[in-house]
C-alpha cells in the first residue's frame, strides 16, 4: 500500500497536519475527524497538558466556509473554538468571537485565541475517555492494520 502525498491530500487535511504539528508544539494531543456525536464530525480536537480541549475547524476557502452551517453545535465539546485557514483567505468573514489559526500543511501560527467557555466536568470526562480510546484503536489498527 502507498501513502498519501501531499499532492492527493485535500486541502484541508492538509491545514490539519499544519495544525496538529502546531499543537504538539504546545504540548496538545491532538486527533482528526472526531465525531462527537452523530452528525459531527470535528476536522481537529486537541487536549491540553491541563486537560482543556480544543476544537479546530479547517477551511479550504470561502465556499467551504460559507457551506459550514453546523460549526455552531460544534462549541458545545470544546473549551475553545478555532479556524484554520491558510494565508490567502479572507479572515474577515470569520466571526471575530472565535479563534483564528493561520496554517499551511507544515505549520501554523495562533493569530487570535477566542474566549474559553469550560466544559461541564461530566462532559470532559467523557470526551476525553472517547479520544483516549479512539487514538488507541487508531495507533492499535496502524500497528496491526488485520485486527
């Protein structure tokens, strides 16, 4: 089986890898394409050194953006809410209440950190069980792709 390479991978997978490495940077965790519930499909949460979480929504371009209307219900899993995006989209059409994230498929740069709203204490625990147990299936299946 061959990788993936930069050239096959979209646009946003690729803000995402920016992203992620970004984040490790600060000591998060970080998993893509979490799925909080049915329905949602987060593109990046992370999960601080303190235990915050983070979520990060990737945007290809104004279209992509213009056709998210569920990153709304997407706030309710997360500490703090972020955009990624690279360096040619207009950020202005972002809504300033939110995170701001600058990023290519190498790295990113933090331009604006919105307001935190904590999670509830039941819900952390929760969230942060299922991100446990997903990365370890995922490490798990890339360490033993037949089980």
């Amino acid at each position: 089986m061959t990788g993936l390479t930069e050239i096959t991978l979209p646009q946003g997978r690729l803000l995402a890898r920016g992203v992620c490495r970004h984040l490790l940077s600060h000591d998060f965790a970080t998993v893509e394409e979490f799925v909080p519930e049915r329905g949602k499909r987060l593109d990046v949460i992370a999960l601080g050194p303190r235990g915050e979480i983070w979520v990060v929504e990737c945007k290809s371009g104004p279209a992509d953006f213009r056709a998210d209307d569920k990153w709304g219900g997407y706030l309710e899993w997360c500490d703090r809410f972020f955009w990624a995006v690279d360096a040619a989209f207009p950020t202005d059409m972002l809504p300033g209440t939110t995170g701001l994230i600058i990023a290519d498929a190498y790295d990113a740069e933090i331009v604006r950190t919105g307001p935190e709203t904590r999670l509830p204490g039941a819900r952390r625990t929760a969230l942060t069980r299922r991100l446990a147990r997903l990365a370890a299936r995922r490490l798990q299946g890339l360490k033993d792709p037949g089980s």
